[in-house]
C-alpha cells in the first residue's frame, strides 16, 4: 500500500451527495415504478391487448428503420469529413454537432417546417426526423474511428490489388464495423424511446411504447398499465443494450491507437466534385429545416408578418380563449430551470467525477450507477419520480425544484463523461510528481487535480444547459400547468390548428434552436482551446 | 381520514338539505356565505360527537371540514388569490364571466386566477397524477362522462355547497355526498355551418347515419374523446344509438366515419375555431353544443336574422359539468366561497354566453337569443353513469385503436 | 526498356511469375497547395534495378513514391511502368506492391489472411492461398504464425510479414518506404540483410526511400540524392 494516502474521509464526502441523489431521486422511483404501480390487472390488461403488440412492433420497426437509413445517410459525410480537408470542414462538423444537440422538439419542429405538408404527420416524417437528428452520431462515432484508421492501410490494399470498391469491403468496412455497430446501438435505443420527435411530427396513432406509457399515464389516467409498459420497454432496452455490448466486445479489434491520419485536400477531380457535393448535401440537409423554422415564423396564409413575434406574450385562440400555454413565460421558465439545472447538475456530477476518480476501482459503481438515468428513459423517469413523491412528507410535486431535479438527473451523467477522463487522466502521475515537490497527498490533490476540472466542467455546463432547455420526457410529467417550459409550450402550440398559433409554437422553436447553438459554440471555444 | 371527510361531508349535505327546506326560499350570495358558516359550526359539533373515541376530540379540529368555517373567524386570514383550473374553453378574459370573477374579487378580497389546463381529459388526468398536491383550489368543468374517473382518484374534497338548493335535485344525483358540484348542463350535439353547406350544395345532415353517407365526406370534425369531454360525450351518443353489438354497433358506425374521412381534434377549441368552416377552418361540420348557434347571432359581425349554424336534434347528448374543491389545497375556506360563487345566480347567467352552456341555478333567467335559437332537445341522449364507469377506459382505447390507427 | 512488352492490360499482380519491369518518371511535378514538393523531377529505374532514393526529411521522396504507386496524382509529368503510360491509372491496376514504414498489416485479419490479401485480389482459391502463405511465412522466419492476430506480433516478426504480404504476389515494382525507420539497431540491421538478399535473389526492380545512407548502400544497388533529379 502506498504510504501517500489521501485522508479517508475525502472519497466519502465527495460521493455522498451523488449518492444520496442518485438513491432518492432514481433509485426510489424506479423502486416505487417496479413494486408498487405495477399490479396483475394492469399488466393483464396491457399483455392482453393486441394494441399493445402492435405498438411494439411498430416501436421496433421504425427504430431498426431509422438506424439502418440513419447509418446509410451518415457513411458519406463521415467519409468526406475524416479523409478530406476542405473549405467549411470544421464548420460542417459543428453545424452537425449543434444538430445533435438540438432539442427533440425543435428537431420535429424543423422537420414539420421544412416538409411538404401532404409528408406531414406521417412515419416518414418521423424517420426524416430521426434520421436528421442522429446523422451527426454516425458521423462522429465512425468518422472518429475513420480519422484514426490511416489511409495507408487502405492503400496497401490498393497495391495489392484491391479496387476501391473492394477496399472499402475488405478493409475499410470490416474496420469500422465495431463503430457503426456502437453508432446503430446509440441511434436505435435514441429511436426506440423517440418521444418528443413523435409527438411533434407523428400522428394522433403513431405511438412508441414511450409515447404509450405517456398517453395511458396522462390521459386516461391508467398508473397501472403506464408503469407496465415501461417496465416492458426497460426490458427490451436492457435486452438491446446487453446484446450491444456483447457484440461489441466480441467484434472489437485491437486497433492500435495511431496518430490522426491527417485529411487531404482532394487532389482528383472526381473527388474534389464528390466532397463538395456531399459537404454542400450535408449542410443543406442539417440546416434547411432550420431556416424553415424561421420562415414558418413569419409565414401566415395571408403572407409575411411578424405578428408572431409581436405577440409572443398571449396564446390565444380567440380574444379571451387562451391556450393556457404562456410563450414568454415558457421561456422564461426555461431559462430558470435550465440555470438550476445546470447548478446541480455540475456541482453534482463534480463531486461524483473527483469521487469516482479518487476511489479509482470503488468509483465504478457509482460511476455506472450514475449513468442508468441514460439508459432508463426521460420519460420513465419523469414518470417514477410524479408517482412516488406524492406523499407526506415526500409530496414534492408541487416543489418548485422537481423539474431542475429531473433535468439534472438526466444531464449528471454528460458532466462525469466530461470531466472523468480528464481527471483520469492526470490522477496518478500528477499528484506524484507533486508529492516528489512536497505536496501532502491531500494538498497534490487540491492543487494539481482540482484544477483540472474547470475547463472540462465548462463545457459539461454548457451540454447540461442544453439538456435541460430541451428535456421534454421528464418535464411532461413533472411541469404544472403554468409553470410550462419551451418544449412543453412548443409541442402544444405546434398541435393546434390554428395558424398564429403554429406561427407561435416556431418562433419558440427558433429561439429554442438559437439557445442551443448557442451553447455548442461555446462548447466548440473552450474544447478546442487546449489543442491550439 | 378520507372516510372520515366523507361523513362530515354527509352529514353536512344532511344539514344543509334540512336547513334549506326551511328556508324554503332564493339565497343571495351573502346568504349564502352566512349559511355556511351556520351549518359548518354545527358539523364541527357533529365530527366531536361523531369521533368520540378519538385523541383529537374536542380540539375543534376544523382542518378537516372542507367548509368556510374560517370565513367568520376574520376576512384578513383569508389567502388574497386562489386558482381556478378550468378546461380550455373557460374564458379567461374579457368576458361576463370574468367581470363576475371581479366581483368576486371585489366582495370577498380574493383574487381569481384562471389556469387553463388543456382540455378535460387531459385535466382531469394531471389532476389525478397531481391528487392531494393539486396545481390549483378549484376545477372547473368535469363532466358526468369523466366524473366517476375523478371521484375513484380523490381528486376533489367533497362540499356541500349551500347554493344547491337552488339547484334542479336532477343534477345533483350524480353527486349525492357533496363529491362534486355541478355548475352548468348542456347538450353536445352535431352542429353545421349552414352557409357553408348552402354553398357546396349540401343538405343539412339529419342524423348519425347522414354522416357516413358519401355525400358528407371530409366534412366532420370530432374531438378526441380520451382529452375532450364533448368528445367523449359524441362517442357515447353514438354508443347509445349503434349500441355495442360486433356487428352493426357503433365501431362499424365509427369505421364507416374514418372510411368518410372524419377529422379528430384534440378538444373543442381547435376542434370548433381552428377547422370548423365558419371560423375558417375547412370542416363544415363539427361536434359542438346545442347553446352554439345562439352565440353565433349574439356574437355575429353584423345583425342576424337567423343563425348561421345549426343543430342535429337527434344527436344530442346530455352533458352536465361540475366544480369542486381539489382535494390538497391549502385553501379550503376560499375554495368553498368560490364554489359557492360559481353557483350563484349572477355567475350563472354569464354563462350561455361565454361557455356555451346552461345554468343549473334555476332562477336564472336565459337572454332571449338562447330562448329563440338554443335548441333543447326534448329527449337528449345519455347512458347510465355505471355503464359509462365500467367501459369508459375500453370504449376509449377501441375508439383510439378504431379512428387513430 | 521493359524485358517484357505487357500485353495483359490491366496489369494484374496475379500469382504467375510477372517479372520485373522498369520504372520511367518523366517530368513530375506536385504541389500542395501552394507548396512544390516536387519540381518537374526525372528519374528512371531498369528492371531488376533497386535503387535507393535518399534525401532529408520533406525532400519529396515520399511523395515520389506515393506518385509511382498512384497513391497520389501529380500535378504534371507522366509515370511508365514496363513502358506503359500508368498516369491515369488507378493503384490496384499498376502491378507495384508497396512497404509501409508502419506496416499497415490489417489489424481485422490473422497472419495469413494478411499475407494472402493479394493472392485472394488476384482471384486465387483458397486452398492454394492458404498454402502459398504458409510457405511464404516460413520463407520469412514465421512458420506456424498464421492465425495469430497481426496486433500482437513483435515489432520484427510485424515488418516481415509486411515484406511476405508484398512479395508474395509477385509485383513488377516493389516500393519501400522507409520500411525500416524506427526499429531498434540489432532488428535494423538484421532485416537489412535480409531485405538486400530477397531483393536480389527476386531480382525485382525495387525504389526504396530512405533517409539512411548506409541504409540505401546495403540494399539498393544504386543510390540517387533526390535533390539531384
């Protein structure tokens, strides 16, 4: 044992609040969700229901669909952006970024904007949606394993005598299977639990077991069934993720860690054509449903008006028929919560992250721990937390820092994937060397590990505040009606019929979508900065 | 604790009826604040000699007496706001009943605020996920096709409102302990835009079966009945006319209206003003009230002969809404004043004009433009209340599978 | 020029014994950006030549390499293998076989697999693969490696199977590019030898880059400055 110990009392104090948090706010509910809400006739009744095999059929179906045409679309920018270097590169890769990050709402949104209206409220829009918003999965997860694998290897095989074509068989693609395999095991469990995205775009019948376990919990008021079809959807997740891992594991290649194979400019004619065509797709794709949102905002049958904008302060229907959706105040709301929010969710997931990382093997199940809210979904827990605080003298319903809580349960696990590595990375080495400078163990820590940690926790922030101004899951069970946030406000406004009210539900959409770009720039600032 | 509200309730509505038939004739609404503190003093005397056996006796333990007990004690103790949870189609500005929510404010120091909470399905059920820990005082507006869902989830205190006495004993049967109020009755009814017809050169459908016949194709819109009470009122007076057969009953009625291209709405606001024809919408058929089409002369741009809407008689079915207490507020007191309120006379008449429906509250005299153009079935349809508990949740989900695929 | 005229067009490096052909480089230029890494450089290598291109770091060598290999296209200027204008040609059609300094073996494949990519290209069976693999393993000091996994073979036994994987097909040109940069001294010298025998005994026309003189006098049998051409 090494005599440089650190005290005793550190990796408690600093994992208690994770802990107790993690327990009371995910761990009770799911409890609560397991053994109480679920009863023999709700589950009866769910099993028995044809409706409910249909539901995940389809749920199945449009989540394999999604990921097999997600994977499809994404191949080509992902090839362009880790083998060539061209004019708006990193640009591109931002834009993709920010659409990644963009709310599920404003992503359904853009995409009921940008479609023609005879494709609206059909699966294709969903699949649109689902496609456009997980491309940047793709290109990221296999553009990065891409960028790693040199090009020489692909050209050994070309002086073997391998055909571009059959490169990209033999080599190339059997390469990136284990990426495209972790990038479909992320698109599909993002489209098998697709809720924001199908309530905006879907029609009234388009339901995802997601959808389902919230139409039954608030709208026909069925506890029972809602908590049986969540657990039904938990298991099939659990199902999928533990095959993904296994998979993963059993595919993954030693691929030696080499230097970025550093992008070319296309040399060939056909290639320069080929990237400019496939950079210019991309970014039409990622960006035109979001200039459409801007133009529904101004667009009424009459023609151009900023009435939308002007008006942002009522929702009405007709002079004194309120919608009960406040557009100002959602926003503000939004922006209350998203700085509470973000509050816990960063002086949480820091202690959890010096935790995890101080207590080196010990840390891991806290550490795996804190990722279930994840794997479990937004709207599962949203769901467990309304039906078990609901008593003295645990009736927090009405708090009004349930729905910061929620979002901070979801966005915890963002700021420890963020800040963990870094702390990793410098723990054992660092507070050696500073221990050989005549730090105390404790001291090398404060001082040389600490610090560490802002610059990582600055960009968890900024991903935490982007979480929690588009949680949409949670919040729908978890808002109350006038306290709505701007996802809540927007799928309402988008379901009316009426056309200001539309015009209204994508001017929130542009503002929500404006925000979030927002916070990817600055995320792009602060990562990009050490590099440099 | 539940149980024991109930009795108080009970034996409250017991002394009330009592108190009432001696009285014998029409309460202001200042009676009717003096009433209760008169009757809710005598209850309190009742929970002592009721609960004899209990610790608590004799602490005067009014927190438990949904009533305006406090009211005597001193107007300062009063909360200066309280929250009205009213479906989507409550005003919440501008109109008669507003003013006489001022009035209230006026009289009694409290302040209304009017939360719109989406249509009645919708909140119904956050009031059910939200029960004991509620998002307002008082709910306005579930109706007698949702009301037992609201009573099995404990949504709201049980009152007896003093106020009922002037109140037809035919609407209070659903609510025989006080669990709920009820505070208007109308008819949900197919209604149609007669110029709108005129113009396609349409005749004006004469029943349920009119709506299926080719003729009449991508002409209605519906609400969804699992968020909207009228919704769900028009599901069952279909129900009560196909009855519920496999063959011939109304599913194949229903997949006759999905093959004619019906249009669902979530809830009568968008159903009424954002797709029907005569608010530009593109449907010249809707499901609406039988108090519709005199608010459309009322209310039109310029004087009207005749309105300019009209009502399918034999579709109608009978709808009685209800207020009550939700159960978990802290302001019990003021809550009861405000269902007290909501009964009264001069509230009541407001309410024709601005929500569509008709006072339960007897002495309320209807304008003439409801006399001359509302149309009051003789025999509207409805369903008993147990049938309507027992299926309510199946009908729905069949309809769902059925219309929305 | 070429000892054989090629009839056989495209040129596949199939299994038959090809023989070697010369190398005619005509006027190269390349330019990045707007960088000239190569000015309008000349060179010709006869068959069954090896010739060793030496020059400091950024001197283009490289480059000139990745242009006869058709990993790169030039600005301008033409590139002859076996009298054939290969310019437009793409890689897998040029018959070269290339070492990369870092090997480049396939980490997806076993030993064998890898040795045999170029027999299984050339449409060759698998049995006949698998045999000829075997043998050239055994050729290089491997006998027995064939199902290892290529990321857990030394540093050594990496570089020969490299060399196995290129010579097995038989190419006409055989490219080196720094192919023994960045081993340790005693494994340097040992593959020097190795590599200078099997170059010649193939008598294959060989370029080898380098930026080691002592290097490029042990294997080629002439050495050009790259800064002369």
């Amino acid at each position: 044992m090494s005599p440089n110990q650190r005290p005793r009392w550190l990796v408690p104090a600093l994992v208690v609040v994770p802990s107790v948090g993690l327990a009371t706010f995910y761990l009770w509910p799911f409890a609560t969700l397991l053994v109480e809400a679920v009863d023999r006739d709700g589950t009866d009744a769910v099993l028995g229901r044809g409706r409910t095999w249909r539901i995940v059929w389809f749920t199945t179906w449009q989540a394999v669909a999604s990921t097999v045409l997600t994977l499809l679309v994404g191949l080509a920018p992902a090839w362009v952006i880790a083998r060539f270097d061209f004019p708006g590169r990193r640009t591109l890769v931002s834009v993709l970024t920010a659409v990644f990050v963009m709310p599920t709402v404003v992503m359904g949104a853009a995409v009921l904007a940008v479609l023609p209206d005879s494709l609206d409220r059909t699966v294709w829009a969903v699949l649109a949606a689902h496609v456009l918003f997980n491309v940047a999965v793709v290109v990221r997860t296999v553009g990065a394993v891409w960028e790693h694998l040199p090009a020489d290897m692909e050209h050994a095989a070309a002086t073997l005598g391998a055909s571009r074509l059959v490169v990209f068989r033999d080599v190339t693609f059997p390469l990136l299977r284990p990426a495209m395999s972790a990038a479909a095991a992320i698109v599909f469990l993002f489209t098998f639990t697709s809720f924001g995205v199908i309530r905006v775009v879907g029609a009234a019948g388009t339901r995802t077991i997601e959808v389902e376990v919230w139409r039954r919990a608030t709208q026909l008021g069925q506890i029972d069934q809602a908590a049986v079809l969540a657990l039904l959807q938990l298991a099939a997740l659990a199902a999928v993720a533990t095959w993904s891992v296994t998979a993963q594991r059993r595919h993954s290649r030693a691929l030696e860690l080499r230097p970025l194979a550093r992008p070319q400019r296309p040399r060939r004619r056909t290639d320069r054509r080929i990237v400019a065509l496939v950079a210019v797709a991309t970014a039409t794709v990622a960006l035109g449903p979001f200039v459409a949102l801007i133009v529904k905002s101004v667009s009424a049958p009459t023609g151009w008006t900023l009435e939308a904008w002007r008006t942002l302060d009522t929702a009405e229907v007709r002079p004194g028929l309120s919608v009960g959706v406040d557009p100002l105040d959602a926003l503000a709301n939004s922006l209350t919560t998203m700085l509470w929010a973000t509050g816990i969710a960063v002086v949480v997931g820091a202690l959890a992250s010096l935790g995890i990382a101080a207590a080196g093997r010990a840390g891991r199940v806290l550490d795996a721990g804190l990722m279930l809210p994840i794997g479990t979904s937004a709207v599962t827990v949203g769901f467990g937390m309304l039906i078990t605080f609901d008593t003295d003298p645990y009736d927090w319903r009405a708090a009004w820092w349930i729905v910061p809580v929620g979002h901070a349960l979801v966005a915890v696990p963002f700021v420890v994937r963020t800040t963990l590595g870094v702390l990793r990375a410098v723990e054992p080495d660092l507070s050696a060397a500073a221990a050989t400078l005549g730090a105390s163990p404790l001291r090398a820590w404060r001082t040389v590990v600490v610090p560490h940690l802002w610059k990582p926790l600055v960009v968890a922030a900024a991903f935490a505040a982007a979480i929690s101004l588009g949680e949409f899951g949670a919040t729908s069970f978890l808002s109350r009606r006038g306290n709505e946030t701007l996802p809540i406000a927007i799928e309402n406004l988008l379901g009316r019929a009426g056309s200001l009210l539309q015009a209204k539900g994508y001017v929130l959409a542009t503002l929500l979508a404006a925000a979030t770009m927002a916070v990817v720039l600055v995320v792009d600032r602060f990562q990009e900065r050490p590099r440099s | 604790m539940n149980h024991r509200s109930r009795a108080l309730a009970a034996a409250a509505f017991a002394l009330v009826a009592g108190a009432c038939a001696s009285d014998g004739d029409d309460t202001t609404s200042d009676d009717t604040a003096v009433a209760t503190d008169d009757t809710t003093t005598e209850v309190d005397a009742t929970t002592e000699d009721d609960t004899a056996s209990d610790d608590e006796t004799g602490t005067g333990d009014a927190g438990d007496a949904p009533d305006g007990t406090d009211a005597s004690a001193s107007d300062s103790e009063l909360a200066d706001s309280i929250t009205l949870v009213a479906y989507e189609s409550f005003p919440t500005e501008g109109t008669g009943v507003n003013e006489q929510l001022a009035n209230f404010t006026a009289e009694t120091g409290i302040d209304v605020e009017i939360l719109v909470a989406g249509d009645t399905g919708t909140m119904l059920s956050k009031a059910e996920l939200t029960a004991g820990n509620p998002e307002g005082d008082v709910m306005w507006g579930i109706d007698n096709t949702f009301l037992s869902r609201a009573i099995a989830a404990d949504v709201f205190e049980p009152y007896v409102s003093p106020a009922l006495a002037d109140i037809d004993p035919e609407f209070t049967r659903l609510v025989p302990n006080g669990e709920a109020t009820p505070v208007d009755r109308g008819d949900v009814c197919v209604n149609y835009d007669i110029g709108a017809l005129e113009t396609a050169g349409i005749e004006p459908p004469s029943g349920f079966d009119d709506l299926v016949d080719p003729a009449y194709a991508g002409q209605l819109v519906v609400q969804n009945p699992a968020t909207s009470s009228p919704g769900l009122a028009f599901l069952l007076a279909t129900i009560d006319e196909y009855g519920t057969d496999e063959a011939g009953g109304w599913q194949s009625y229903w997949q006759q209206l999905v093959d004619n291209d019906v249009a669902v709405a979530d809830g009568w606001t968008a159903a009424y003003y954002e797709r029907f024809s005569y608010y530009g919408g593109d449907r010249p058929i809707v499901v609406s009230y039988g108090s519709s089409p005199p608010f459309e002369v009322l209310f039109a741009d310029e004087q009207l002969d005749a309105a300019p809407t009209g009502v399918v008689e034999s579709t109608c079915f009978r709808q009685v809404e209800f207020a009550g207490i939700l159960a978990g507020t802290e302001k019990e007191t003021e809550a009861a004043m405000l269902i007290d309120f909501l009964v009264s006379k001069d509230f009541q008449a407001e309410l024709p004009l601005n929500v569509f429906v008709f006072p339960v509250n007897e002495n309320v005299e209807l304008d003439q433009a409801f006399v001359d153009y509302a149309v009051i079935p003789e025999t509207s349809r409805s369903l008993e209340p147990a049938e309507i508990d027992a299926n309510r949740s199946d009908w729905i989900d069949a309809w769902t599978d059925l219309v929305l695929g | 020029m070429s000892t054989r005229s090629s009839d056989e067009s495209p040129v596949q490096p199939s299994g038959n014994a090809q023989g070697a052909s010369g190398v005619d480089v005509d006027a190269i230029t390349v330019r990045f950006d707007d960088h000239t890494v190569l000015d309008t450089v000349s060179m010709s290598v006869a068959p069954g030549d090896v010739v060793a291109l030496v020059g400091g770091s950024g001197s283009g060598k490289s480059t000139l390499l990745r242009v006869v290999a058709g990993l790169l296209v030039p600005d301008a200027g033409r590139v002859r293998i076996g009298g054939e204008d290969v310019t437009e040609r793409p890689t897998h059609l040029r018959g070269v076989g290339m070492v990369f300094q870092d090997n480049q073996l396939f980490p997806h494949l076993d030993t064998a697999d890898n040795v045999a990519f170029g027999l299984k290209m050339a449409g060759i069976g698998r049995a006949e693969r698998r045999e000829r693999a075997a043998a050239a393993l055994a050729g290089v000091g491997l006998a027995g490696f064939e199902r290892r996994r290529v990321t857990e073979l030394s540093g050594g036994e990496a570089k020969r199977v490299a060399l196995a994987r290129t010579l097995i097909a038989a190419p006409r040109v055989v490219l080196l590019d720094e192919p023994l940069t960045g081993l340790d001294r005693d494994l340097h010298d040992e593959l020097m030898c190795d590599l200078a025998v099997r170059l010649r005994s193939a008598e294959t026309t060989a370029i080898l880059v380098t930026h080691d003189h002592d290097e490029a006098d042990a294997i080629a049998d002439r050495t050009l400055p790259l800064a002369s051409l």
